[in-house]
C-alpha cells in the first residue's frame, strides 16, 4: 500500500470509530450498543416524554395540562403520619395520576448494562423521589423522611442498594454472625415511604367476605382472653437474593422500581411474635361462601405506571388456615421497628418476603388472588423465552413457596486463599414452603466432588428458618477455582447446577448452586511455601496475582544447573 492509501485508511478509520470501540465491540459498555436490526420491521428507538437521563429536578412535559392546585394529597387519620389511603377513593386515584402526568421524568438507571456506581447507596433513587414531588402534600418529604428512619434504625454497616425507596442489606460476615438475625442488620425491602403510625391510634380493618367485619385495636389483638399469642422463628427472604449473579451473566428486567442488585443478603431471620390471622378470621366470624385469598394492604404508598395506590398482595385462605400467617408486632423481643412495619406486619412463613406486609392496616377476604400489581404484575417468575418483547403478566408463576437454595458467604468472590490444604467456607441454607434444610455440600471444584457439611456445624433447624454452616473444604489443587454449595432440604429437592437454569426476565428467585471463583495456594506444598516464604524475605507484596514478581525466582546457575541433569525440552530427532 502506498504512503497515501495508508493515510486515507487512517483517516476513514478516524472518522467511523468511536474512541471506545473495542470496548463496544467487546460487550465491555453494552449499554452504549446500537440495535442490530436484521428483520422486516421497524423499531422505534427514541422517546421524547422521557426527561434525560441525569434530570434531578422536576421538568413539565410540553403541552402539559394546567394542574389542579385544589388537589392536596392529604393524611388519612391522626397518628398515622406517611399514611395516604388510596384503595378507597378511585377519585383521587385518577387525580393523582393527571398530576403525575404533568411531567416527565428520568430513566431509572443503567446499572445492569452499564457499570455499578462504588456509592453506598449504591443506587439513590432520583426518579422515585421525583414522583413524590411531583405529587406533593403529604407526599412531599417522605423521601428524606424514610433516609432519616434508615439512618436511625439500621447498623451503620448496612449495604444501601437502594436510598429510596430504602433497600438495604447485611455485609456478608455480619449476616451470618448470629442464626436470629439482631434487627438492625435485618435486610429491608420497600416500595414506598416509611410511615410512622402510633400504636393507640391504631386499628387493623377485616372486611370483604367475612361474616362480620370488625376493626380491631392493637390492644385487641394483644387480647389473649380473645386471641391465643404465637411466637415463632421465621426467615424472610425476598425472591431478589443473589439477583447480581443473574445480572453479572444476563441482564434483564429493569423494574420501574428499580430492581435492587441484591447480593446473598436479602434474607433475615426474627423471633417473631403476633397472633395467628387464622384465629382473627374465625373471631370475625370466619369466611362466607366463595373468599379463597385474604388481601393485605400496607399504608405506605406506592407508585406503578404513574398510577398511585396502597401496597396489596393477597395470600390463599389454605395458608392462613395452616396457622402460618402471623398478624405481628414484636421481632426479636422488641416491639416492631418502624422500619419493619410498626406497629403491625404479616409474616407469611415460608412465602416470598412480598406477602409478609409490613404497616399492615386492612385485611380483606376476596374470590380470588388479588389483583393488584405487586400481585398481579410484579413477583412473577417467567419461563426462560420471556422479556420485554413478548411478556404478559399471566404467564408468570406468581411466586409464593420460595425454593430451596443456599449462599457462600465466606470466602468472597476473587479472593486469593492461601490455606493448609482445607477451605474455611460459611453460609446459609433456606428451603421455604415449610421444607427445611438437611444437608448442604460444598465443592472445591466447580461442582464435582462433593463434601458434606457436617451435621454438627448447622445452626439448629425450625420448620421456617434457614441454618448457617461452616466446614473446612478440603482442597489440594492450587490456581483459579470454583467453590459451590448446595443445599439438600428435607423433601430431597436440591438446586439445579448454574444460574443459566434458574435466570429469568424478572431476575427472581437466583436458586441455583452458588458459585465463588477464588485462587487457591496451598501452603502445604513445599514449593509453595519456599515462594511464599520469598515474598516475605524480599518485602514483596504478594497481591496483586496478576504482578509478577520483581525478585529473580531462579538464578540463571540455578537454571544451567536444572538443564545439565534434566531430560531437554527439545528432541534431535
Ligand atoms: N407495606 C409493605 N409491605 C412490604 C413491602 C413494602 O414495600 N410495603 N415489601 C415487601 C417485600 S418485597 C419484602 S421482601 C419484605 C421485606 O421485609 P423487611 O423489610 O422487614 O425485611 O416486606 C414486604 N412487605
Ligand atoms: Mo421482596
């Protein structure tokens, strides 16, 4: 090629690349990425109502309807502030929803696609807020109102995936410290604001299909001439846990709500104490013809597709007649932290985290699940095939029974061990549904050979609780491997092998094998421990692995010496 063609093909090259194209080229920012289109059809690719990306403040969208300064969105009842009734009054439904459509908004952010901000908060929530403030009055400040209950309420050490609405988990180690999770490492999982309701001012509402509708006071409940007390070990799980695993292979669902990076942390465990729903239904004179699911409503507010509402879930009477709906108000000796849903919470055992509704003020027989969308449309587990091009909410299972699954919590993803020839691993186990964990193994090998946790090593079973474990692995080889657990539970169902079998649009319910890739180095070897004992004569760090060594590992004599006794690495003929 001549000088000239070659400056010409710079030029051109200059010109159709983008300074960061072989990490576009490479899936490196595939946030950034174009659409390949290679059908028939055109794709719709921009959308002017949406505000820009990094928008704080409030922006009207062009052509926006005059509001309604007569439309204050006001407290339901005294002593029950961040309480906005919504369930009742379709008026002021449709009200709010004009009002929020004044404006446009942010995107949520692209943390599945692109980088995870090194923030704690990780996420802060903008857009969120933002619907808060476009609807104000008591809408208003819940925002900084929840940050502040957070920051009060929770050990300083909390993983904030989310500021708000606030979804926070343990660190690894101190969620396993203790089987009874201390309450303010408790993981929080929430949807709206925090509302702070004082005990006396409060009543629950039992309505739909029951005999005689009652409202009872906290006092009632605490009745025990009325209502046998019920105390139990209960873990919570959100079906999120472990969801970064699915995100790091495939992204997928982008939650309006932000769907939270959780880690293995969105599990706790509480003594919970309360009074079964079962009883309480039965003293309302139990459930007319045809009720089959007792809706929950909580009195925080929340937001889905700009429209406004109560949170509500439903869970089936089969449940509640079991005995295993709690109406509760105590975790952990303690009277129910604001945060958790003073001053009364359903704790749904072995169900999904979504049902156990935290401020719960309302319970209402109905014909069928509810239809609400947290019920409805959200929580929904799709088949493989399903996404944003096909999905509609009846085809997800809608999660209820959590599976049986389990987490490494130690060693971290990454790190290097250097041990004697055994792996120190802890964790936990879970199976829900009332199932519980028997046997947990552990493979130092990417899923092979197996080791048996041993049965002394498990914190103590309960029919809704998870165990912590802890065993020495042994392991020989050295360099990159795999570290894997599963958990066996007492109806012999297990985890299937790699997240690629439990990923879903939705990212729920990350049941398979955990997997920590970590570098062994085994310091029983003797080589090993000659080198090891090499970066220490030298004041060499180790770390990182992939340095090499500024000290000679071999002189060059020591190299001659090795080759005048050792067969050669060639051959003559
Ligand atoms: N009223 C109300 N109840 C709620 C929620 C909520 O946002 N609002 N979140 C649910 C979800 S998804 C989970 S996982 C659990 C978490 O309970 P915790 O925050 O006490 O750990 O609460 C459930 N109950
Ligand atoms: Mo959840």
């Amino acid at each position: 090629m001549s000088t000239e063609a070659i400056a010409h093909r710079q030029k051109e090259a200059e010109m159709t690349q983008r300074p960061d194209e072989w990490l576009l080229e490479q899936g490196l920012e595939p946030d950034k990425l174009g659409l390949r289109n290679q059908s028939d059809i055109k794709i719709n690719l921009s959308s002017p109502q949406t505000a820009d990306a990094n928008e704080t403040e409030l922006k009207l969208r062009p052509g926006a309807e005059e509001d309604d300064p007569s439309f204050v969105v006001k407290e339901e009842r005294k002593g029950w502030h961040g309480y906005v009734e919504w369930e009742d009054y379709p008026e002021k439904k449709a009200k709010a929803h004009k009002r929020f459509q004044r404006f446009k908004f942010p995107p949520p952010p692209e943390f599945q696609l692109g980088p995870l901000p090194p923030t704690n908060p990780v996420l802060e929530g903008v857009r969120w807020k933002l619907w808060h403030k476009a609807i104000g009055g008591a809408l208003e400040n819940v925002p900084e109102e929840s940050w502040d209950i957070v920051v009060e309420e929770k050990h300083p050490g909390m993983l904030h995936l989310l500021q708000f609405p606030y979804n926070g988990e343990a660190p690894k180690g101190l969620l396993i410290k203790d089987p009874i999770t201390p309450n303010e490492l408790h993981f929080v999982r929430n949807h709206g604001g925090i509302p702070t309701i004082e005990p006396e001012a409060f009543d629950l509402r039992i309505d739909g299909l029951v005999n005689d509708p009652k409202r009872l006071t906290l006092a009632d409940l605490q009745n025990e001439a009325l209502f046998p007390r019920m105390e139990k070990l209960v873990t919570l799980q959100c079906s999120g846990t472990r969801r970064f695993e699915q995100i790091q292979e495939f992204a997928g669902e982008g939650d309006e709500m932000i769907n939270a990076p959780w880690a293995e942390g969105a599990i706790s465990t509480a003594k919970w104490v309360g009074v079964s729903l079962k009883k309480v239904i039965k003293y309302c004179g139990g459930l007319k013809d045809g009720a089959k699911h007792l809706e929950f409503y909580g009195a925080d507010s929340y937001f889905k597709g700009g429209e406004l509402m109560n949170y509500v879930v439903s869970v089936p009477w089969s449940k509640v007649k079991a005995n295993e709906v709690m109406l509760a108000w105590e975790m952990n000796g303690k009277p129910l932290p604001r945060i958790h849903g003073a001053p009364l919470r359903a704790v749904v055992m072995g169900y999904i985290g979504a049902r156990s509704v935290k401020w719960l003020y309302r319970v209402k027989a109905t014909p069928t699940p509810s239809r609400a969308p947290v019920q409805s449309r959200e929580y929904l587990y799709f088949q493989q095939q399903y996404g944003k091009h096909n999905q509609l909410p009846w085809l997800g299972i809608q999660i209820q029974e959590m599976p049986v699954s389990s987490a490494i919590m130690s060693p971290w993803q990454k790190e290097v061990v250097v041990h004697n020839g055994a792996i120190e691993v802890e964790g936990w186990a879970y199976s829900g549904g009332g199932r519980w964990p028997e046997r947990v193994e552990v493979s130092a090998d990417g899923g092979r050979v197996w080791y048996q946790v041993p049965l002394e090593n498990f914190s103590k079973k309960h029919k809704f609780t998870w165990r912590t474990w802890k065993m020495k692995v042994p392991i020989d080889h050295e360099g990159w491997t795999e570290l894997v657990c599963r958990c066996w539970d007492n109806s012999l169902n297990t985890q299937p092998m790699e997240v690629r079998q439990s990923w879903n649009w939705g990212l729920h319910i990350t049941s398979s094998c955990h997997r920590i890739k970590i570098y062994s180095v085994n310091a029983n070897r003797e080589a090993t421990r000659k080198r090891l004992q090499e970066f220490e004569d030298h004041q060499e760090s180790f770390l990182p692995i992939t340095r090499p060594t500024e000290f000679k590992t071999m002189s060059m004599q020591e190299y001659e010496k090795m080759w005048a006794t050792m067969e050669p690495r060639d051959v003559d003929d």
